[in-house]
C-alpha cells in the first residue's frame, strides 16, 4: 500500500510494513478527519488478516489496531466513526461461522466487544455510526428462524445499558419493529476481497 500526494509533488511513500510472504493488503480506508489511514493485511500471519493503521501525514511505522485473534479468525469489515478516532471492526470466526462486533479509540485504545454473548445460530450482521458517533446501530442475524434484530449501542461499551440476564444482549437497545425480514443477501464486502 503506498501513499502519494495527489498533485504528484513528491514520491510515493510505502504505507504497510513488508507482509509475510504471499501476504497482501486487501481494502483500505482514510479517516474523515484526514489524519489516519487504516488498512486490512495478512501482515504477520499467511491468510490471517488484521486491522492496521498509520498516522497522517507521516505516515510512521503501522499500528495493529485489532486485539489478538485466534487462529481462525479473520477481520471481516471496518468502519470510522465521525469523529475519525472511533473505529468499528468485524471479527469472523471460521469455525463457528460467526461475526461479532468491536470498537476501538484510536490512537492507543483497547478494543472493546460492543455485541453481547450470542447464541450458536446468532451473527452480527450490517451496522454503522449515528451522524453525531454516539451510537452504533447493527443487525443481529438470530438464526433461519428468528430472522433479524437491530440493535444500538454506546461505541464504547455495550455495558453502560441493562442487559437482560439470560443471555446478557442489552435489551434496553433493541429498536424498531423486533424481527425485520431476511432479505436475500448479496457478496459481503469480506467476500468480495478474498
């Protein structure tokens, strides 16, 4: 991934530290604010890929910006919030098959599991930022039956609402009617990149 000013005034710049071998950059992503570019890589480990990110204009030596992942899992998607230091990520575990959902701030921050325990057949599915970055809204796919539920949450911690005790999902987030129906789903963008 290399970086180079659009009026061509200077060299491009390398972005991503050397991957490993047949590693590869898949998608990238400026901030909305101009000062960080995040990217998805198989940096460290073959077929792994992770979240990453580097300072602008710099851009300095790259950050990971996920927490450590098994070895099944995989960064599936990645958003900014609107403040450009928020940043949402989906992990999808293979053996599972599932997708859960977390946030970062940036720069330094830990990650933080936004979705509450879910169930064999649940998965997270679509989200994104309110306007304003205070809230996280995301689909919660809770199995062929059930069809899908939305939820919203605080970016940084599903834990400052009540939960309901048997299965620890913030009810005080569920919104709109309570089972949207399925839709026939076309590629993710995670299967587009693979």
């Amino acid at each position: 991934l290399y970086l180079a000013p659009s009026d061509g005034s200077t060299d491009a710049v390398k972005v991503n530290d050397p991957p490993v071998n047949e590693g590869d950059v898949l998608w990238f992503q400026f901030s909305p604010t101009n000062d960080r570019l995040l990217y998805v890589a198989d940096g460290d480990v073959d077929e792994r890929y992770e979240l990453y990110g580097v300072t602008l204009p710099g851009p300095g030596a790259p950050d990971k910006i996920n927490g450590p992942l098994s070895a099944d899992s995989d960064i599936y998607d990645f958003l900014f919030g609107p403040d450009g230091e928020t940043v949402a990520y989906e992990i999808y575990k293979e053996t599972n098959e599932q997708v859960q959902l977390y946030s970062v701030v940036l720069p330094g921050g830990s990650p933080v599991k936004l979705n509450g325990t879910l169930a064999a057949d649940e998965s997270v599915g679509a989200y994104d930022f309110s306007p304003d970055g205070s809230f996280i809204a995301y689909m919660l796919y809770a199995g062929p039956d059930e069809g899908n539920e939305l939820y919203r949450t605080n970016p940084q911690s599903w834990l400052l609402y009540t939960s309901d005790a048997a299965d620890e999902r913030p009810s005080a987030n569920l919104v709109g009617p309570r089972t949207i129906k399925k839709k026939k789903q076309t590629a993710t963008k995670h299967e587009m990149h693979h």
